[in-house]
C-alpha cells in the first residue's frame, strides 16, 4: 500500500514539472522608425506531455499585434515570429511592449524592450580629405557614413554642400554598417583659401536623417596677371588695364599712371583714382587696389580731345546765332508811356514802336505785329502808320504792313489804350514781333516787352 502511495506521489509530482512551459526570445529589430514594425523571434517550448495549442497576443494598446494561434506539440519547442506595429503618435522613447501567451493551462506575460528612434539619431558621418587641397587640380574627398543601428535604409539622398561645392548621390546603407564614399572636386577661380563649413545633409523624401556641418580647408595660392588694352579713335585714346587673380587668396596692388597737364584736364578714370598728386614733371594717378580670388578688376583711362573740341564748336556756333540775332538789320524798339489827365491821375496809355533799317541793304516784305490783352475797345489815336489789319480773339492783335525799308531808313509809329480797367492792373506787354525777307532769306526779330506797373 505504501509503495502504491509513493508512485501516486512520484507521478503527480513528474505531471506538475512537465506542465511548465518554456518560454524565451530573441530581438530581431527592437530599435524601429515610427513606420517600421518591431520584429521578436519567440521561442515556446511546451514541456507538457499532451499537444497544447498557445495564443499569443497584445495586452498594449499602443502597439498593434496580429493575434496568433500556434500548435505546439507535446516536448517540441516552436519558433515564431511576431510583429508589432506602432501607433503614429508615439513618442520617440524606450518602450515595454506588452506580449500575453495563454493556453489551457499557462498564462504567460512579457515586456519586450522596443525603442522608437528619430531620424536624425541612426546615421553619423565624418569627413576625410587630403592635407592640403589645392584648387587648381581636381581633388578627391571621402566622406564615411556610419549606421549605428540594425535598421536597413534605402535611396538615401546624400547632399554635400556649401558655396562652392554641390555634390550629391543616393544611396542604401544596411544595419550597423560603414560605408565610405568618394567624391571628386573640380574648383573654379573663385575659392578663397581658408577653411570653410561644408554641410554634409542625408534625406530621404521629407525625413531628415542627418543634417551635420563638417570643415574643408583651401590651400592658399597667390597670382596676379595684368592684360593691357589700347582703342583709339579720332582725338580719343582709351587704355584698358585688366587685373585677374588667378590665386585664391586676397591680392593688394598700388597702380600709377603718369600724366601731363593736357592729360589731366581732359582725362577720365573708370574707377576714379585714390589720388592725384602734382610733380615736378606733371602729374601722377594712384590706385590703391585690392582684388579678390578670381576677380577680374577692370580700368579705363580715357583721354578724350574730341569732347572738348565739341564744345567749343557748340559755344562758337551759339555765340554766332546770338551775335546773328543781336545784329540784324533790323532794330525793333517798342516803349510804354502814361498819358497824364492830372497831375495825379493817368488818362492814358501811349505805346510807341520804332523800326530801323540798320543795314547796307534793303529789305522787303516787313510784317509787325503787336499784341495786348483784350480791351473793351480797341486802341486808338494811331500816328505814322496805320495798322493793316485789328484782330480780336484772344486779345488785340495789330499788324503793320511795310513793303519796303531802305538802308538807315526809320519808322516811328504809336497808338494810345485808354481802357480804365487795363490802366487800373499791372500789365506785361509782350514785345514787337518782325518778319522780313532779305535777299533770298525770312528773317525774324522781336523787341523787350514794356511793363506798367500799378499806380
């Protein structure tokens, strides 16, 4: 009976220890974007001597889980693989994501660790370039790219950058690897020596993964080179001085042009000089130059005759149009007197016009015409001449009519204005205005207006 009892004992206790179920994982890829699924590898070992079949499930709600269903026969160990999906709107943080497994007779809970990374926490890069760049030769540069997490990426933009150099190429990078990458440098004329920033920015669409500056440094070269120019053209000669910086470094110069007094006078400069200092044999130009990489600095020295030589023309040609209409044959004066009622009071207006014929010769066909403002009535008491024709519109014009004006001969002809308005208010008279032929030529003249001013 005893032995009986022991067996009995022996076998439940045997029943108990097989029931347990092993229970172990393996992280696949726990380190995750927030568009990328966390991966565990499960592995269930059902020490029980029946089949069992085990669900397994999400007990976390921010992390989705496809509820499984797996069969694990007795003794047998299974291997699954689960994924977990994050909700969007997760922080970038370390998790414990929740896993129940149950069966008949388990109840198993696990926190499995899984971290939500930024963009810019998975890649790193370095720079490497040779010990001294110089920029007339192409050059090759290395930049080494370090994925610090098992998290493959693809078409990975990769941009170099800074003012002078754009270079960019796309790329894979798998889990925790190393890459180095090699790109050429062509540089232009215009890169200062020195050290500058060069912004090394990996993208894919619109996630940043990487945005860091790095440093490249430019060998320092010096070289000026001067192209001398000349164009000439009647009474105009113009030099043209080119500075070019070939190097890359800052150049400073000071330029001289020597200069004779007719020089200097009619000399312009583009750009002006710092200077012009007077010596013993003339003059001298100074230029206080500084010309950066790759910069051309352009001069024009232009000693220009012509435009002189113009002007004077210009003002001898105006001096004789004046001297032409000054003396011409004709001298027209015309002069404004009162006529005195009382002593104290003006009755009248006189206006009296004089006509010579100042030259050697006759001349024909003299038209004179006088205006004045509009009056009531028309101007009368005319003495010497009458007039051929009285106008009214816009204001009173007379005309006089002469046919012919001997050399020397004269005429004085008048007319009174005794409107009291017109007396009253000041009034500008516009000068005389003369016509005439002189041999083949019309010729006109005009006299000063007269002023009466207000009494």
């Amino acid at each position: 009976m005893k032995r009986v009892i022991l067996l009995l004992t022996f076998l439940v206790l045997i029943s108990s220890v097989t029931a347990i179920t092993d229970f172990k994982y393996d992280a696949v890829q726990n380190n995750i974007l927030k568009d990328q699924e966390a991966i565990f590898l499960l592995h269930i070992t059902n020490n029980d001597y029946g089949d069992k079949t085990y669900t397994l499930e999400s007990a976390d709600l921010n992390w989705i889980l496809e509820q499984k269903t797996v069969l694990i026969p007795a003794r047998a160990t299974e291997h699954i693989e689960i994924r977990y999906t994050p909700f969007k709107d997760l922080t970038e943080k370390t998790y414990g994501v929740h896993l129940k497994i149950t069966s008949s007779t388990d109840r198993i809970e696990k926190y499995l660790p899984v971290t939500l990374l930024r963009p810019d926490q998975i890649l790193d890069a370095e720079l490497i370039t040779p010990e001294y760049i110089d920029y007339k030769r192409p050059t090759t540069i290395k930049l080494v790219i370090t994925n610090k997490y098992k998290i493959d990426l693809k078409d990975l933009d990769v941009k170099l950058s800074n003012s002078f150099i754009d270079l960019s190429e796309k790329i894979d990078i798998t889990k925790e690897q190393i890459r180095t990458d090699e790109f050429g440098l062509n540089f232009d004329h215009e890169i200062k020596g020195g050290t500058y920033p060069l912004t090394v920015l990996i993208t894919s669409g619109d996630k940043v993964f990487l945005n860091k500056d790095l440093q490249i440094s430019i060998g320092i070269n010096s070289n000026l080179k001067e192209i001398n120019e000349r164009e000439e053209s009647l009474l105009i000669k113009t030099d043209i001085i080119k500075k070019i910086n070939e190097g890359n470094s800052d150049v400073q110069e000071t330029f001289i042009r020597k200069l004779s007094l007719s020089q200097r006078l009619f000399t312009r400069y583009d750009p002006q000089p710092d200077e012009i200092i007077s010596e013993a044999e003339g003059y001298v130009a100074k230029w206080n130059l500084k010309i950066a990489p790759g910069e051309t600095l352009t001069m024009r020295i232009t000693t220009d005759y012509r435009s002189p030589i113009l002007l004077a023309i210009i003002i001898i040609g105006i001096g004789y149009l004046f001297y032409s209409w000054q003396y011409r044959s004709i001298k027209v004066t015309k002069k404004v007197m009162t006529i005195h009622s009382t002593q104290d009071t003006i009755g009248a207006i006189k206006v009296l016009i004089n006509l010579k014929n100042k030259g050697g010769s006759a001349i024909h066909r003299v038209r004179v015409v006088d205006r004045i403002p509009q009056l009531e009535h028309n101007p009368t008491h005319f003495t010497g001449l009458e007039p051929s024709t009285i106008n009214r519109g816009n204001g009173i014009t007379l005309t006089w009519e002469i046919a012919r004006l001997n050399p020397g001969e004269e005429k004085v002809f008048s007319y009174k204005i005794d409107d009291k308005v017109f007396i009253k208010r000041r009034i500008n008279l516009p000068g005389t205005y003369v016509k005439y032929e002189e041999g083949n030529k019309i010729l006109r003249t005009k006299s000063i207006g007269g002023v009466l001013k207000q009494l």
